[in-house]
C-alpha cells in the first residue's frame, strides 16, 4: 500500500452543520408524522452529515394521492408542451446555480470524490434542458387511406402517475435520467432517493418550488424501500414503475407491480466486458479501462469490471493498468484533486473483499491491491485499487456484480472466443472493444449482448443516446428519445367523418 498515490488533505470546507432532508408532498416541505428522521454518517469523514425525514405508509399515501389528483386535473399532463418545457429550463437553471451545494452534500453521503459529485450534479442540468426540448416533439400518426369516409388518428399521451426509485451511487445523477423526461411527457411523479443519500433529491424539491412546478406535479417522499418503496409499487393509483438498483431488487418490484399490471422500467447490475485485441492502442485502452474500474470507487453499473485482452498483449496490458493504478490519487474526497474515495458502507466494503479473497482460494492472482485500507485521519472505509489476474470464467468474481475497485482480467485468443467470453454474462448492460480495426470492432459490436457498445472509448454518453440493459441487466430505456417514449401511452382515434353508406341493421 506504501506505494499508492494516497491523499489525506482536505480543499473543501464541511457544512456548519447537517443538512435536514424533508419530504416534499403536493408543494409543501414536512417532517414525517411520526418525527422519525434517519442520519447519514459519512463513509469519509465518520460524522453525521444529513437528517432526513422518515416516511411511513402516512406520507406514501399522501404522495401518492397528490400525484394522481394533479394528473387527473390536467394542471401538468394538459398544459401545453411549451409551458412545461419552459418549467424545466428554469429548473435546469436553479440546479447549475446551486452545483457546489448539490455537490458537497453528495460527496459527504456518498465518498465520491468530490469533482465527480460536481460533474455528475452539474451535467445533471443538460439531461432537464434536453428533457425540456422532447416536451414540445411529442406527435403520433395520421391515416388517411382507411377509405374515404374514415380516418385513423395515432396520438401519444402521458401515462399516468409514475413512481420513480432511485440508488445510492448517483442520486442525482440517476434521478435526473428519469423525472425531467416523465414530467416532459406530462406525467405526474412519487419520488424516493435510497435512505443512504436522499439529501440532493430533498434539494431538488425547492428547485421544483421555485421554479413554479404546480402542486402535487412532483412529490417526494424520503424512507426505507419497506414501507415506501413497496407502497410505491403496489398502490392501484400509480401506472408505472422506474426502478434502478440491484437486479435482486428489480425482480422483486416486477412481480409486486404485476399484481396491478403497471409498466415497469428496470435499470439493474452489470458484469460489463472490455475487449482489448492485440491491434489495439494499449495505452489508451489501459487509461479507459484503469478510469473505468475506479470511476464512482467501482460502485458504478457501467463500471468496466471485466477486461478480457488477446493473450498475445495480456502481460503488457496487465503491467500498463497496474502501472496507471498506482498513480490514480485515492483518499479524500473533500479535496478537489482525489480521484476515488471511499466504500458507501462497511457492510458493502466486506462484500468486495470477500470476491477478492474467494477469487484468490479459487486460485487467481492478485497482482495490485487486495485489501481494505485506511486515509490518514479519515479511518478504513476505502478500499484498495484492486488487479486481478488468471481469472476463469467460471469464478465466482468473473460472473457476478462485486460494485468496487476491483478489476477481473481474463483472457481469449480469436475474436469467437472474445464475443463467447463477452455474453457468458446473465447482465447484458454495457460493453466496449478496443481495436484499429473498423471490421474487428463492428462485427464485436453486432453480436455482442449488451445495450450500450463502446469503440475505443468508455462510459461516453449523451442526453441524445439512449441507455438500458439487455438480460437481466433490466427492460426499458432511458434519455434520448426511447427514454422519453417510456412514459407515454399509445391511444388510437378511428373517425368516420361522413354518413355510413349502408347501414348494419336493415330495417325494411
């Protein structure tokens, strides 16, 4: 460990005191009825950061309620497009006002490095701007050759009250892939950030107030999964769930939903496959891959937890990642410089070390890492860089989600065994394919199960792509124009529009 790149200094200043979360239902802040609160105690620091309200079924009926009086009234759902995109623009303004507050909040409850929380809660504003431009593209189809008395009108409308569940690694991140684009489609929403970081979506809450979001239009409501989260997915008023979380998790809310037929939207794990061929520009492979291992601490779906490279490069790549590993500067995450900190919760931290060491007993070797490590004055809740070679793919790390530091190498020879390496995966979220050779990369990208593909590059994205999983990496899509489509009803209008030429039922 002496020879890790480890910071221990702090460039941030800390709140005076804890930020208090509160829910917001149809327009107004509130405790809970009860007065129960949770704190959040830094995975970083060890103080408490955050009190946040706890609901219970009172606040969850409460939520729901507002958001289906206010869908049914049409106050959101029949105000013109533009009317509701103009809303979201100022709120996509309120939030790149208020980043380095947003920011803070999240780095202290989440131990994500702080100029990640920054980036994530800033770029958060071009997903609403980009929602607000989809609100004003909404149209369906006309059909005018049903005959010449006839016409067929497709028209697309928003579907109802949506409960929106969201985790605790990007909170704000992930909350924004998936409110702007609902309430852009006229939707009405129940929102619950995970109990581990709910302040930034508490936040947002006065953005939506100030912005002059109508009352009872978004309603958020703080807690446990039990009993929110599960009213949330069970209530007759709500008509779709978006969920994103563990597939464990996901499979869970697919059958309570099912007991109502709402729509579901699942955005789950990944075991996500980076192919480095031979021909491949190494050093930038090896950059991606090292950025795409550490990014968030590891705790990230996309997170390129799977290297298979060439056999023929396997040694140089490895030596070139260790190498990168060494260098990426570990430790504070209240110091603008640091680029990874520390594991959201002890519990989660056992986890990763117990992938590393099972995969060690089933004979791979650990080439960097390995082992819970501790920042000058900030305790043991990190996690050290982690290289892990002479993998199978029958071990247990190379198949499931281990949401960590710790990258898996495995390796392959021709470009079958690359693809069949690729999908012997139950995720399906994400992959990428290192090679100069356009023909080698487009023939990777087709037969290769996963919804995102990259070339040459890693974790790229933009408000205009589309992102889901295939598998059991979830069902749906979200952002871009498919995102969007999620939250809306196809509805046909058949009209005749002159007399009936003969009518059914004679009459003489």
């Amino acid at each position: 460990m002496s020879d890790l790149n480890i910071l221990s200094e702090q460039t941030v200043d800390m709140p005076d005191a804890p930020y208090q979360a509160r829910h917001f239902i149809d327009g107004e802040f509130a405790q809970s009825a009860d007065g129960q609160k949770s704190d959040r105690v830094s995975p970083s620091h060890g103080v408490v950061v955050s009190q946040a309200a706890l609901g219970s079924n009172i606040e969850t009926e409460a939520a729901i309620r507002s958001a289906r009086a206010a869908f049914d009234d049409g106050r959101w759902s029949r105000l013109p497009a533009k009317d509701r995109a103009a809303i979201l623009n100022r709120i996509a303004d309120l939030i790149e006002a208020n980043v380095e507050r947003l920011a803070v909040i999240e780095t202290l409850e989440s131990g994500k490095p702080i100029s990640q929380a920054r980036g994530e809660c800033g770029g958060a504003a071009d997903l609403w701007r980009y929602a607000a431009s989809l609100a004003r593209t909404v149209h369906g189809d006309s059909h005018n050759a049903l005959g010449d008395d006839m016409m067929g009108v497709v028209l697309k409308e928003p579907i109802g009250v949506v409960s929106i569940i969201t985790p605790w690694n990007f909170p704000f991140w992930i909350l924004s892939q998936k409110l702007p684009f609902a309430l852009a489609a006229g939707c009405t929403c129940v929102v619950k950030p995970s109990e581990v970081t709910p302040s930034t979506t508490a936040m947002l809450g006065e953005f939506l107030q100030e912005a002059g979001l109508p009352a009872g239009v978004c309603n958020i409501v703080l807690g446990y999964g039990n009993p929110v989260g599960s009213l949330m997915t069970t209530h007759e008023d709500v008509d779709m769930v978006t969920f994103t979380g563990s597939t464990a998790v996901g499979k869970l809310i697919t059958k309570s939903a099912g007991e109502t037929l709402k729509k579901v939207a699942l955005e789950l794990g990944g075991k996500n496959p980076q192919v480095i061929f031979p021909d491949a520009d190494l050093e930038q492979a090896a950059d991606a891959v090292t950025f795409g291992i550490y990014f968030n601490v590891g705790q990230c779906c996309n997170s390129s937890s799977r290297v298979i490279v060439h056999e023929d490069v396997a040694d140089a790549f490895v030596a070139r990642v260790v190498a990168l590993s060494r260098k990426v500067v570990f430790g504070n995450p209240m110091n603008s410089d640091t680029q990874v900190g520390a594991i959201v919760t002890t519990d989660h931290q056992a986890k990763i070390d117990g992938y590393v060491r099972q995969a060690v007993a089933a004979g791979a070797e650990v080439c960097l890492g390995g082992h819970i490590m501790s920042v000058p004055g900030l305790g043991t809740q990190f996690y050290e860089p982690t290289v892990v070679r002479g993998v199978t793919p029958d071990m247990v790390i190379a198949r499931e989600e281990v949401f960590g530091p710790v990258l898996t190498v495995l390796t392959f020879k021709t470009l079958d065994e690359a693809i069949a390496l690729a999908n012997d995966s139950t995720y399906g979220l994400s992959a990428g394919v290192w090679s100069e050779n356009i023909h080698t990369c487009l023939e990777f990208c087709r037969r290769v199960q996963a919804g995102t593909v990259w070339t040459n590059t890693w974790m790229d994205g933009f408000p205009e792509l589309t992102f889901g999983g295939m598998k059991q990496s979830g069902q749906g899509r979200e952002i871009g124009k498919y995102g969007f489509e999620e939250f809306l009803e196809v509805k046909s209008l058949v009209m005749r529009i002159g007399r009936k030429r003969a009518p059914w039922v004679r009459t003489a």
